[in-house]
C-alpha cells in the first residue's frame, strides 16, 4: 500500500531532515511511529498525508509514484488519508456533527445522505449525546474522538495519526489508542500513530517504527 | 440598518442548510459592508447623474433643433415690415416647416430688456427683426432650400443654433464621460478593497483552509465557500447603496419641486427635467447591485484561488 524507497527530505536548501527512509506499510496493518522530539515523526506523516513531495527516493502510494501525480490526482488520493492532529483542529463555529461531517460535505454530499452514518459513527465513538456541542464545550478526550470521527468518516484507506495523545491523560491516551484498534479491526483501516510516549508502546503490541535524527532505526 | 438587512441574511442563510463553513464574522463582515454600500451608492448616484444629464441632453438638443430663426438686419433702402412678411411667407412653404412668425416689436423689445433695460421705444431705433420657425420635422425639413430662398431679402440669415446645439452636446458627452470614469474608479477602487478584505479573510481563516485542505478540499471548493460570504456581503451592500441613491434622488426631486421658488424650480425643472430619474434610470441604478454583487464574488474567488496556489 505505501512504499517508501531511498527517501529524504529537506527544507528548501536547509540539512536533510529525513534520511534514506525505506519501509513498506501493508493494508489493514497498524504502526506506531515514534522517536524523540526533532526527530522527524511530523515531517515523514506529511510526506505521508501527501502535503509534501520527498526531496529525493521514491515514494509509492496506492501503487503510484507520487511524484509525478497533478494537482488532481493528489487531491483524489489525498481523500483516502484520514489525519488527526494533537491539537484536534476541530472548526470552533461548527458543532461536533458538522465536524464530522465535514469531509463528505466536501464531498458534495448532501445533509439527509450523510446525516445516518455521521450519527452512527458519534454514537459509535460516545460522542451520541454531544453532536450539538460546540467544540469549546467539549473536553480534550471529547474532542479528540470528534477528530478521530473526523478523519474516518469518509472511509479512507490509511489514518494518520500525529501524537493524538498528547493532549489527554493517560487513562484516556490508553482509551483512545484502544478505540484506533478498533477502527483497524473492524473497518480494516491502515494506521499509523505517530507518538513518543513509552507507556503506550508497551501496552499495545503492535509494530514500531522508530525515527532517530531524520533515519528510520527500527521498523519492526 | 445595516445590521438589520444583515441579519435577515443571515437568517435566511441559516434557514437553507448547515452552518457556512467560512463563519459570517470573520470575513471582515460589518467593515466591508459598509465599504460596499458606500460605493454602491457612489455608483449609484453619480449613474444616476449620468443619465439625468443625458436625458436632459437629448431633450434640450430635440427642442433646439425643432426652431430655427431668422434674422432680418435693417439695410438701407429696404422695408422691414415687406422683408419680414416675405419671410415668413418662404418659411411657410417651405417643406417641414410646421409655423413661422414674425416677432412683433414688443417681443423684441422683452429680449433686449436684459441688456437695453425695460421702457426703450424701439420704433426709434433701427434694431434687427426675428421670425421663429417651428419645423414639423428638423430631420425631412428643407433648410438649405430655405437658405437658398431667403438670400433675395436683403440683410436676411437664417440661424439653426447648431454651434449652440454642438456646445451643448460636447458639454454632456464629457459630463456623461466624467461621470462613466468615476465609475470606473469607483469599480477599481471597490475590486482593491475586497482583494485586500478576501486576503485579511484568508490570513484569518488560514486554520480553516488547512484543514479543508486536510480533509481533502479541492481549491475551487474552498474559494466557492469564501465566494458565497462575499457574495453575501456584495449583495446587501449593493442593495443597501442602490435604495439609499433612489431615495437621494427622491428627496432631491421633492426639495427642487417644493423648496426652491417656483422660477428658480422652473429653471432648474428645464436644467435637469425636475431630477426625474425616469424607469431607464431606476433599472440603471438596480442593476448596480448585481454588478456589485458579481463584482465583489468574482473578485474574492480569482484572489482565492490566487492566494491558495502562492500558498499550497
């Protein structure tokens, strides 16, 4: 499904921040990413989310070379990335419903066509009871499972995840992690989830893939 | 009032479907309204202007070019009173000449008063004679023919008031063209200030656009979804300016029709036509606001896209 070969990054004429990366990521697998801060974790989920072209190598997704794709081409891949941020990133002025909602409004479909599943999938996530709530009005574990809503609404292939824990407690990092199993388990999505915190590599028995200095050490 | 008006859209914005994607307040909303509705009513007006000074224009143009005048000047040896009945008698037959007259001498006398003074017995003077010929049709009218004819009275031209005729209309063709360039500024000073308002909107919403761009937003789908505020926003501006300029124009009407004194509102009635904008005129200043409207979408989608491919 992803193949990355010989790949490095630079910012324009700045030091390689990635270096040599070559792994593959097969369908329906589960990863974490992880490896100390400035290691280059955001940098490689960006080549992944397709927001960045490698500087040099080859990087293949979905069986094509993404580096002669057009501007059209990479937005229809594009949509079969999901992402969740940190941060969450939800819009404030929208509520939880219209968050989640958002990638297949801009879809085009229309409201009564999404409306089913939108719900199904916040009452899935536990979030059935705060669909009208404002972001602002949410807690960080609330909001966290809005932009996990988010990002698998539209059914993409691949979830990218950029330390989704690093906003919640540990009880709750543990209680997310668990509900992006699931998500692997039952919908068959690929993830990988970028984070540094130890505790819950070693709670969860899935693969690593570990960056150190811009260079993949450990892809297990 | 403005508030007001949009509030209703927003309302009505609301009623359709969910909530805008880009939130109503943060496009620079209340400051570009106004911005809008102030030059909407600019180009309203002065378009308005333009076409009472055009309408006027034609009207002066058309009463001038149904008269002409003759004009007999004394000449020694000559009878004034045989030359003007000769006169008049070749005007009348002559082709598209609806009447003719002559000036009797207390007509006369009225016209010089302004620059000879009231109470002057012509009749001791030698002073020139006018016949007024009215045309039935300035275009089918024979005055070269009519020309020709009067050179056997001796001292006898005859006047179509075509330099005057000329001056007035050079006069409104650059009032009508001073007027079109103003618009023209206005429009390219209104095209400045929603590309620097569409920018201020990006740089704000930049969270926004990331995120669409996130979920796999296309470019056209984000600059429809800031097209549809601002096109919002062109449409109540420019229906605010445009019924703000159709009541400048209604008041402006009544105050020459009631306060001005009834010669100075006659005078004024024959400058501008009672400031009678007229249905050409009311559907000049209506369409300023879907001119506005598609001005203001237009150009925030071009500055957009523009500013999505400098910054993707």
């Amino acid at each position: 499904m992803i193949e990355f070969s010989d790949v490095g990054l630079r910012y324009g004429n700045g030091p390689e921040i990635l270096r040599d990366l070559t792994f593959s990521i097969e369908p329906g697998s589960f990863h974490f990413l992880t490896g100390p801060s400035g290691a280059g974790k955001t940098s490689l989920l960006r080549l992944l989310l397709l927001s960045l072209k490698p500087s040099r190598g080859k990087v293949t997704m979905f069986g094509e070379d993404v580096s002669d794709l057009s501007q059209d081409r990479l937005l229809q891949m594009r949509r079969h990335i999901g992402i969740v941020f940190q941060e969450f990133r939800l819009l404030d002025h929208l509520t939880t419903f219209e968050n989640v909602a958002l990638p297949l409004r801009v879809l085009g479909q229309p409201e009564s066509e999404y409306r089913p599943n939108v719900t199904e999938l916040l009452e899935w996530v536990g979030l059935g009871e705060r669909m009208n709530a404002l972001p602002s009005l949410l807690s960080g574990g609330e909001k966290q499972r809005a932009a996990i809503a988010r990002a698998v609404i539209a059914r993409p292939k691949v979830l990218l995840a950029d330390e989704p824990t690093g906003n919640v407690d540990p009880e709750l990092s543990s209680r997310l992690v668990h509900l992006f199993a699931e998500l692997n388990r039952t919908l068959g999505t690929t993830i990988i989830l970028a984070t540094h915190e130890l505790p819950l590599l070693d709670k969860f028995s899935y693969p690593r893939m570990l960056l150190s200095k811009g260079e993949l050490v450990i892809h297990d | 009032m403005i508030e007001r008006v949009a509030g209703l859209f927003n309302i009505l914005r609301r009623r359709r479907g969910a909530a805008p994607i880009v939130p109503e307040k943060s496009v620079a909303g209340r400051t570009l309204l106004l911005m809008i509705t102030i030059m909407s009513f600019l180009s309203a007006v002065t378009l308005g202007g333009v076409v009472l000074v055009q309408k006027s224009a034609i009207a002066w143009s058309a009463d001038v070019g149904r008269e002409l005048t003759i004009q007999i000047r004394p000449v020694e040896g000559e009878v004034m009173e045989s030359n003007l009945r000769t006169a008049v008698s070749l005007a009348q037959t002559t082709p598209g000449v609806a009447s003719a007259r002559a000036l009797t001498l207390e007509e006369s006398q009225k016209l010089l008063e302004p620059w000879l003074g009231a109470g002057l017995d012509l009749a001791a003077i030698e002073v020139p004679r006018l016949v007024v010929v009215q045309l039935a049709d300035p275009v089918d009218a024979d005055i070269e023919g009519l020309t020709r004819n009067l050179a056997a009275i001796k001292g006898a031209s005859l006047d179509t008031h075509a330099a005057w005729r000329q001056q007035l209309n050079t006069m409104a063709g650059t009032i009508v063209l001073s007027g079109l360039m103003v618009l023209a500024l206005i429009g390219v000073a209104t095209v400045l200030a929603i590309i620097f308002a569409t920018r201020g909107a990006m740089a704000t919403n930049r969270e926004i656009v990331d995120v669409l761009h996130y979920i796999g937003a296309s470019n056209r789908f984000i600059a429809g979804e800031f097209q549809g505020r601002f096109l919002s926003i062109g449409l109540q501006g420019g229906l605010i300016g445009a019924a703000a300029a159709l009541l400048f124009f209604a008041l402006i009407g009544a105050a020459a029709g009631n306060m001005l004194s009834s010669e100075a509102g006659a005078q004024m009635g024959v400058l501008f036509g009672r400031f009678a904008l007229g249905v050409d005129g009311m559907i000049g200043i209506l369409a300023v606001i879907p001119v506005i409207a598609a001005l203001t979408a237009i150009t925030s989608r071009m500055t957009v896209r523009r500013y999505l491919s400098e910054t993707s």
